[in-house]
C-alpha cells in the first residue's frame, strides 16, 4: 500500500512536469522565432543603413580633415559604413531578444536588455562627441599655425599643440560626461584642474613678476592721483 502510494506520487509528478514542458513548448517557440525574425530584420536594416552610408562617401570627407592617421595609430580601419551598420545590427538584435525575454518572462534579462539599449545611445553621441572634437581641432591647429606664422610670430607650433590638446582633451571629458563615467570625479578633475591653473599662475606672477606687478601698480597709482 506504502509502494503504491509512493508510485502514485512519482508518476503524479511526472505527469505534472510533463505537461509543464508541454505547456512551454509554444512560448519558446514563440520566442524563438521572434529572435529569428529579428535576426533577419537586423541583417538587412544594418545592410541598408551601411549602403547608404557607403554611398555618401564620409570616409572620404574624414580621410581629408585628417582623421584617418589616429584610426591607423590603434590599428582600426576607418570604415563608417561597416560601423553603422553593426550600430543598427546590434540595436535591433538587442531590441528582438528583449522582446524574446519578455515573451518567455525573464525580467531580470528584460531589465538589463533595456538598460543596455538606453546606454547604446550614448555610446554614439559620445563617439560623435569625439570624433567632432578630433576634427575641429586639427582645423584649429591649422588656423593658429598659419596665422601665428604668417605674422611672422614665434611659437608657432606650440601653440598649434596647444590648441589641439586642448580641444580633444575636452572633447575626451565631454564624452565621458555623455557616458555616465565618473561624472562626480570628472567635475572634481575639472574643477581641480583650473584651480591648479589659477595658482600656478598667481604664485608664478607673484615671484616672478612682483617687481612688474610693483610697477604697474604704482603706475595706476600716479594715473590716479594726477
């Protein structure tokens, strides 16, 4: 009696479990071809977003403003078509599989999806922010460069640096405010940054230039009493 009460459990469970799984059939199912789909839509949206691409010729316009040199620096074609292409692969694979994961009820793989299609996003406006900063930078440096040099003036390469680094440096830190990185020490860099600036400059002047900041003070001075 205990043996058939045991085997009546067992078999009661097996059943159960079986039609559990018979149940879930048609969900993943639908879940799976969903994700397909969205593979295919993937494919062809990244297809015709790169030809389009291709066929407005931005490689060539950056080969020109001199972007080129720093892609073959790190080893990287430059290639925008193949890029935006993958962009738009990768946006609408992810955005399918959240759909995916919402059909078979994994919230916690849905949240995380979603948060990493709200951060994608900011991932190109950060790589437009940059690419932007490179760009007008070596614009910049080409306008100061000539100018400091048809003056006739010293320093010209210098300050050509000068302009460049500046530019990209804050283009580098306008980027990784887009991206969330940091952003409370980032602003604490900043901020540090002109800080130490600003009393470098006045402890500079003060030991330096005490005697021309005397001069110049007593010279006011004189404007003022006369």
């Amino acid at each position: 009696m205990l043996i058939q009460t045991w085997s009546n459990v067992v078999v009661e469970s097996l059943q159960k479990l079986w039609m559990d799984v018979i149940g879930y059939l048609p969900t993943l199912l639908g879940a799976i071809i969903v994700f397909i789909i969205g593979l295919i839509v993937a494919a062809a949206f990244g297809a015709v977003v790169g030809k389009v691409i291709s066929l407005l010729r931005i490689d060539e316009g950056l080969k020109k403003l001199g972007v080129e040199k720093y892609f073959d620096r790190a080893n990287i074609r430059l290639d925008s078509a193949k890029f935006c292409d993958r962009v738009v692969y990768w946006f609408l694979t992810i955005a399918f599989l959240l759909a995916a994961t919402d059909i078979l009820q994994l919230y916690a793989l849905s949240s995380f999806l979603r948060d990493v299609l709200s951060y994608i996003p900011s991932i190109v406006v950060a790589v437009l922010v940059m690419l932007s900063s490179v760009i007008l930078a070596n614009l910049l440096e080409r306008i100061v460069r000539g100018s400091i040099l048809s003056a006739k003036l010293h320093s010209a390469r210098f300050l050509g640096a000068l302009t460049w680094y500046s530019i990209v440096v804050f283009g580098f830190l306008a980027a990784l405010l887009q991206l969330n990185v940091a952003a409370a020490i980032i602003n604490t860099l900043i901020t540090g940054l002109i800080a130490m600036l600003a009393l470098a400059g006045g402890i500079a002047f003060g030991i330096g230039g005490k005697d021309y900041a005397a001069h110049l003070i007593e010279k006011f001075r004189s404007k003022v009493e006369d």
